[in-house]
C-alpha cells in the first residue's frame, strides 16, 4: 500500500523554510525536512504541489514557490490618506501578510468576531482577529479571554482591585471577574474585508 502523503504538513515546512532562508529548498535539503533518506522519495509531494500551483519548476528545472505558496504581495509604495498628491506606481518590495502581521507563527491563530463590543476600537462583527497565544497582557491590549466560563474580546486593565475588562462599545459594561478568568491570547492584527 503507497504511504500516504501529507501536502499540508510538507507545505508548512517549506513555508518555514522560505520565510528563514528567503528561497527555495534544494531536493536535498527538502529530503532533510520531510525526514526522507532519499532525494528521490521528494518528487512525488513536489510533483502533487507543482499541479495544485504552490511550487513550479524555473527555466533551470530548479524548483520555486508560487504566490500561491508565499502569499506574497508587491508593495508598491506609498499614498498619502489626506490631501491629493501625484503618485507613481514603483515596486518597492515584496510580502506575505504573515511575515507582517505573524511574530511567532507557532502560536498565532485568527477568530471570526462575532457582537459589536469592540466596535468603537475598529473591530466590526465579520472582521478576523489575529491572536497570539502565550504572551502576557498589559494595560489597555486587546485580549480574548474566558471570564467565568464565557469567552469574550475586550480591552485588558489591571488596578489595584484586581483584573478588569472593558468594551470599546458605551453599550456594554465593564467587566471584572467574579470567579476565573483565562487569557486565550492578544489581539495583533484585525483583517477586514471589503465587499
């Protein structure tokens, strides 16, 4: 029976590997990461990535990743938010919203918010919430917690009676513990999308 191969596994680890290394594995150096004895045993994953558009072989036969792989985007400069200024489109760089927005990838995951409590810190019911697990809150970070036993989004204070939270919504109240709270993590980044 053929070993079963898992592309997701085998594409965070070249993701990993291009976002230290800034290019692409050699097949000995794929064979290293997927835990192969063998560069032959890398072309059937590399062959199924290349027909699902995350690798592509360059005019050398040397493999390379796809955007779709990267997520890579041009940065092509800057425009001015305020008054109307001539601008000329000049490729400055290129990047992947992860290596903007993610410090530590192997503790970051995104939420679908839900409610209206954060609305007035420009956090919108849709929206996604970047969180990074593991860190820990200081005053006035955005934080997603479990307070007695119900999970929530709000902003994090700590005063001399104790932990509270507060919306960013005159709507809701503040809130202070009465038995357990949890610290799922804090918010980094919120991604909206329009239309």
């Amino acid at each position: 029976m053929p070993r079963q191969i898992d592309l997701k596994k085998k594409l965070d680890q070249l993701r990993a590997f291009h976002r230290s290394e800034r290019r692409a594995p050699s097949y000995s150096e794929m064979a290293e990461l997927f835990g192969y004895s063998s560069k032959a045993a890398v072309y059937a994953p590399v062959r199924k990535l290349i027909d699902l558009g995350y690798l592509k072989r360059s005019a050398g036969g040397r493999i390379a990743f796809t955007q779709k792989a990267t997520g890579k985007i041009a940065i092509l400069g800057t425009v001015q938010a305020g008054f109307q200024s001539p601008a000329e489109e000049e490729l400055l760089d290129t990047i992947s919203l992860d290596e903007f927005l993610v410090r530590r990838p192997e503790s970051t995951f995104l939420l679908t918010v839900s409610g209206d409590s954060m609305i007035d810190a420009g956090i919108h019911p849709g929206d996604l919430v970047l969180v990074e697990k593991n860190g820990a809150p200081k005053n006035q970070d955005i934080i997603i917690a479990q307070v007695d036993g119900e999970w929530t989004m709000k902003y994090f204070f700590r005063d001399k009676s104790g932990v509270y939270l507060d919306p960013a919504n005159p709507a809701y109240s503040r809130i202070r513990p009465r038995g357990s709270m949890v610290v799922g993590g804090i918010v980094r980044a919120v991604i909206r999308k329009y239309q």
